[in-house]
C-alpha cells in the first residue's frame, strides 16, 4: 500500500474521532460561553450575535469546544489572540494536520517517494501554521507599539479634560485605528462585565508582551491605589515610548541590510537545491538514494543533507541574534 495514503487514511481517522469526541461531550451554558469569549485572557476577539437559547450550537463550535478546554491547548489560544487571527483552536489543529500532509505529500512525490524525507517534510509542515501566527503576532505587536505613544497622547487630553480612566479607554477605543482600538475596546468590554481595571489590563498585557505597555499599565495600577497626577506620569512615560521607538527604527533601518543578507546566504543552497532538481533530477537524487557509500546504515547523501540543514540553521539564528538589539 502506498505510505502517503496511511499517513492521509490516520489523519482522517484522527479528525472523525475528535470530532465525535466533541459532540458526545456535555457543553457549558450557552451565557457562559458568550462572557468566556471577552473575560478569558486568552480568547480570540469575536463577533457576539444574538440568538435563541434553546439552538444547539454549530459542529465546529462543538468540536473547538470540547478541545479548547485541555489543558494542552491553552498555549494555542494564547497564540491565536495575540495575532488576532480568526481561528478557532480546532481550525488550527486541522490546518496544522493539513499542512503536514500536504508538505509530506509533495515531497514524497518529488523525492522518488523516499518515505523518510516525507515525513520529516510532513513534521516541518505542520509548523506552517505555527510560523505564520507568530509573524502575525509580531507584526501586530509592532504596530501596537508604533501606536501606543500617540495612545498616551489622547490618553493625556481625555484624562486633563475631565474623563475618568475608563472613559478615556472608550476615547482610544473610538477615535484610534487597530490594533490599538480593538485591544482597549476588549478592556472597556471586561470591565463592563465584572472584571476589574487591573485585571482588564493584565489580560490586554497578555495578548501583547510589550515592555511599554507594561509600564503604563504599572503606573494606572499605582495611581489607583496610592493616588496621584495620572497624567503627568503618562506624558512623562509617551515622551519616554517616543525615543526607544525612532531608536528602534533607526536600529532596523541600520540592521536591514545585515538581517536580509543573512537570509538570501542561508537559504541560496535551498534554491540552488531545488533548480538543480529541476534541470537534473537523476544528478541531485545521487544524494538520498541507498546505496554505497555507506556511514553505518545511513547513506553519505543524507549525512550530507542533514549536516547542511543543521549548519544553515545555526547560520540564521546568529545573524538573527546579532542584529537583534535591545534598546
């Protein structure tokens, strides 16, 4: 039997039994999980529409449901709402599931069907999904950054206009753009629903790390309980967000050239690779075949193909690390 119709056969299995799984499982209150979407740390910014009590809920919410309360999972929901990618952690579990077999597939196709290199493909694959949330998470933390000190600058006018903090989260929530907006409109709401300001923020840290962040949120928390000139100790801390921003962007104006090296020199032996295959396929399969000669019971080709794909991600890392500077 071909090998890559087992591995899509388990994978199918593995989908049905948790989907089966889900829907004989018992489900919270329908209330429950409508506050669970805005009051958990970690739950992904979602659309809440009115509907009758007694409706059962959809397969996929039944199936996210009764995953998404492992304990496993938790990780996942987190990563999800910090790049505020719409996804459920069932939909992320089957794209991951997706990948791999897809990766797997076409290089099992494209390698003489080598079941070996398919797999290792397929577990490489099914970190796609897993790369491209924290390259969201990343880019949508670099904006909120970007913004935060004009956040602190209308934070400052509401405050010194006579709103209170809260009303002044609703300010930055209507007239700034996203992602700022969407984070303090979630703050506004938890609030709203019994959650405390402190606690509303902490969860807001939670979705976006941010070192800045964190120290406003420290000076709201210590102003409400010991009191003080809130605003001035904001403007202080905008002019403070100002400079390590344009320092920062002066760092990746001067880095941008050493970061985009390092990457067209790790990764041109993988392209190389590749239009070698094309041109000449029976020349680059010399390296994974069986056959003499011989380290043990590995092939040379496949010592060779490691050793390189080892050294190529060390080679990425140190120059990430290098042109990574704090400031």
């Amino acid at each position: 039997m071909n090998p890559l119709i087992v591995v899509v056969a388990v994978a199918g299995v593995l989908m049905i039994f948790g989907a089966g799984v889900a829907l004989i499982a018992g489900s919270r209150s329908e209330v429950d999980e409508r506050m669970d979407r805005y009051v958990s740390g970690s739950a992904q910014v979602v659309a809440v529409e009115d509907s009758p009590a007694s409706s059962r809920p959809a397969v996929g919410e039944r199936v996210d449901r009764a995953i998404g309360e492992r304990s496993f999972t938790k990780g996942i929901k987190t990563r999800i709402a910090k790049s505020d990618v719409k996804l459920r952690v069932s939909e992320y579990i089957a794209l991951r599931l997706l990948s791999a077999v897809v990766v797997g597939g076409i290089v099992f196709f494209l390698f003489d069907n080598v079941l070996v290199f398919a797999l290792i493909a397929g577990l490489l694959g099914s970190f796609i999904p897993l790369m491209y949330l924290n390259f969201a998470a990343k880019r949508r933390l670099r904006s909120f950054e970007d913004q935060l000190s004009q956040t602190l600058n209308l934070w400052v006018n509401a405050l010194r206009s006579g709103y209170s903090v809260l009303q002044s989260m609703e300010a930055i929530a209507t007239e700034l753009p996203a992602p700022v907006s969407v984070e303090f409109e979630r703050v506004v709401q938890e609030v709203r629903l019994g959650l405390s300001v402190p606690q509303a923020l902490n969860n807001m840290l939670k979705r976006m790390p941010s070192e800045d962040l964190d120290l406003v949120i420290t000076a709201v928390n210590i102003q409400r309980e010991v009191g003080g000139n809130l605003a001035e100790v904001l403007d202080t801390i905008s002019f403070t967000i100002r400079e390590r921003v344009r320092i920062k962007g002066e760092i990746r104006t001067l880095t941008a050239q050493g970061r985009l090296s390092g990457w067209i020199i790790s990764l041109l032996p993988i392209a190389l690779a590749f239009i070698l295959l094309l041109i000449n396929a029976p020349y680059m399969s010399q390296l994974w075949v069986r056959e003499d000669p011989m380290v043990g019971p590995i092939p040379c080709g496949w010592l060779v193909i490691g050793v390189g794909l080892i050294t190529m991600a060390i080679g990425i890392f140190l120059v990430q690390r290098i042109v990574d500077i704090e400031v």
